[in-house]
C-alpha cells in the first residue's frame, strides 16, 4: 500500500505520553537474560532511565564509545574487550546476553557474525545482537520487529507439542478470564505460553516445542515466520480486535489451526460483550471519543468498532495505515467522513489544543494532545483480545467518564520515560 498521504515523512513529534515499551523494556522479558548497549552516552539515556523506572537496571549495562573508538578502527575490539569485563565483573553468568548497538553501527558495516562466533565459542551462554536504530523506523523491519525476531531465534525445539500454544508479541499476558484460554481448553490445547511467564532461560527456550502460536501485535509477525521456519510453529496473526465481526472470524481461524471439526458455542460471551457495550453506552452517551494508536494497534478499527456501536468518535491518531488496517481505514473514509484523521507524529502536534477538551481519550497520546481528563488508562493492548478484550474496554471507557483523572498521575504511574 501506497504511503496516504496524510502520514507523509516529515520531523517527527513524540509527545511526553509515548513509550512504554523500549527496547530495553521488551528485550527484559527475555529471562536470566543481560544487556550490554554499546553506544554514545546521549544514545543511552531514554534506555538506562526507562529500565530504572522498570527495576531493571541491574541487569543493564552501557559501554559508551566516543569518535575516538570509531575513526580509530577499534570499535569491533572494543565490543569483545568490553563484553570480557562485564562478564568478569557480574556475580552471576547470565543465560543469554543482548549486545545492542545504535544507528552508529548501520553506518560502519561491523561483523556482527564474526563478533558473536568469538563470544559463542568462548562462553556458554547465548549472544544475540540487537539494534537500537530508530532510522529504521517506516522499514519493514523497524526496531521493535528486529527485536522479537533476534529474542524468539533463542527458542529451542521443533514444535512437537501439538498440546501447546504460544500467544507472541503482546508484553502482558491475557487476564486468567479470557475466554480465549477456555476456546483453546475446547481444542484441545492443555497449555498456553506467555514470554512473561516464562520463569527461566530454559522454559523460555521451550517455547520452540509449541506446536502453534497466536500472533496478537503485529511486532512479532515476523519473529512467527521464522519460529514457522526453524522450529516448524505453525500460526496465526489475529491482532487484537475490539470489533465483534472481526474477533468472530479471527475464532474461527483458530479453530480451523487447531481442530477444523470442532464446534464451540460463543452465545454467553457475545451476549456479554453487548450487554457491556450497551451498558456502557446508556453512560457515555454522545460524549466525544479520541483514539490514540499509543492504546491499540488497530486505532481505525477500533473507530469503525464504536461507531458501529453508537459511540461518538471525533478523531484518530495513528502513525500510519497498516496493511491490517487498510479496510478499516477506507470504512472510515466512506461511512465516517467527519472523523478527523491526523498524524501523531507531523511536527504541528507541538501546537496542542489551548484549551482542556471534554473528550474520552483512548491512549495517552490522544490524551496529551487532546489535553483531556477522561483517559483510558491502555497502552499496546496489555491484558487485551476477543469479548473479554471488548468488556474490559466498555468498563475502562465508562470509569473513566465517571472518574477523570490527570494524564500526568497516569503517567508517572505507569513508569513512562521522556
């Protein structure tokens, strides 16, 4: 798909309610696992802060190289040298270890191969590079999609279990009462992995031995493809969804994965979700909506979802139109064209509103901008798919009509780093 118009390349904006969910972040969820960042000091910075604020920084280190280190042709020396001293200084042999670099590196062509045949060989534990470069970003492969691929890469197995399933590229697990674990139950499938749950190294590299995955954030698509390709994983991409259609149809791709005969009754959690939706409908009323794709990975759908459901969505902040979201999009165009639709990155967000708006802010970014009190209080989906997903998000909507909060608490709560 062609790139809209409305999302053309220009200086980014990136508003004090965006991150989350860094690289330091999602690599951590890697158990027994070590980061060495090998980068400029300015570079390390959002990274070292954010894995404060997350309890992580003992299992973080940075080697900080100057113009020296690099016209001096010593940079790939230094990599080795400085993964010796930090090993020799640790108290405790970590499992794996993730050498991250930044935009630096993509220009100096170093031997990534050569570097982690030298470790490998030397010590027992597994090394993988990982890439803090933000010019990739628009790529088809931006940081966040390199980084599932370089952490699934250390799974081990060759997708055996045919009672085991792996749930990929969501960074918190599902709440226990999600129907899908009882769908699954139905299939057949007696255990359902999560890289968060994953205690040790060892349980973690077991995830190879899964039969099948979910997909449900397009982030680890490609990590998928490849677990398809070396540990012969079969799976299914179903990001998360909040459209009673579309999460009808995503079951029944499930279904045809695991067990094509199976026939499963989802009357109860349906006449759930409408209950909820209309519940929470009576409440909000025509009270304005914003989406901000900081909550959801499918902001177009979402719309489309609550104005199909009676809701007032004034506007949409995404970043881009995603393959997944084009047929949304174009919904949205047709049958809502006094949605607005604006980029959250284009410089102008700088200029934000002057005043407080009396608006349902789904995501901090729409909330910052929007500079609204009535804040869902999601980011990246977490906890989030199917009826539940949708039930959830009728509760979230309807508290946060009742009982406005400052984006600022939320914020600071939730551990965001600028």
């Amino acid at each position: 798909m062609k790139k809209n118009k409305l999302f053309n390349d220009t200086v980014h904006y990136c508003s004090p309610a965006h991150g989350g969910w860094g690289v330091v972040r999602v690599a951590m969820l890697v158990p027994e696992s070590y980061q060495l960042f090998v980068c400029p000091s300015a570079c390390g910075r959002h990274g070292a802060l954010g894995a404060i604020e997350h309890g992580n920084k003992e299992r973080l280190s940075y080697l900080y190289i100057d113009e020296a280190d690099i016209v001096s042709g010593s940079y790939e020396d230094l990599i080795l040298e400085g993964v010796d001293a930090l090993l020799e200084a640790l108290e405790e042999m970590p499992k794996a270890m993730f050498i991250f670099v930044s935009c630096l590196d993509d220009l100096l062509g170093t031997d990534h191969v050569a570097i982690l045949d030298v470790l490998n060989k030397k010590y027992p534990i597994k090394f993988q590079v990982g890439h803090m470069n933000p010019i990739t970003n628009g790529s088809k492969t931006p940081p966040p999609v390199t980084l599932q691929r370089k952490m699934y890469e250390l799974v081990e197995g060759n997708g055996e279990k045919a009672e085991t399933l792996n749930l990929l590229g969501n960074f918190v697990p599902l709440e226990e009462n999600n129907e899908l674990f009882d769908v699954l139950s139905q299939l057949g499938i007696k255990e359902t992995k999560h890289i968060s749950e994953q205690k040790t190294f060892k349980a973690f590299e077991e995830m190879g031995e899964s039969k099948y995955s979910l997909v449900l954030r397009p982030e680890a698509k490609v990590a998928a493809e490849d677990m398809k390709r070396h540990n012969t994983i079969n799976y299914r991409f179903l990001p998360v969804s909040y459209d009673m259609e579309v999460i009808e149809e995503q079951y029944k791709e499930i279904i045809e994965m695991i067990n094509q005969d199976m026939t499963i009754d989802f009357t109860r959690v349906q006449e759930e979700a409408k209950a909820c939706i209309e519940k929470a409908k009576e409440v909000i009323g025509d009270f304005p909506i914003v989406i901000g794709n900081s909550a959801v990975c499918r902001p177009f759908n979402l719309a489309k979802a609550l104005i199909s459901y009676g809701f007032n969505v004034q506007k949409v902040y995404a970043d881009d139109v995603a393959s997944f979201e084009k047929a949304s999009f174009e919904w949205l165009q047709e049958n809502a064209p006094q949605v607005e639709i604006i980029s959250a990155l284009n410089h102008n967000r700088i200029n934000r509103v002057e005043e407080e708006q009396d608006c349902i802010a789904i995501g901090y970014n729409a909330a910052y901008i929007e500079k609204s009190k009535h804040v869902v209080d999601l980011i990246q989906d977490e906890h989030m798919f199917g009826y539940k997903g949708i039930v959830k998000l009728m509760d979230m909507m309807t508290k946060c009509y009742l009982e406005p909060i400052a984006l600022k608490e939320i914020i600071e709560k939730y551990g965001l780093v600028v």
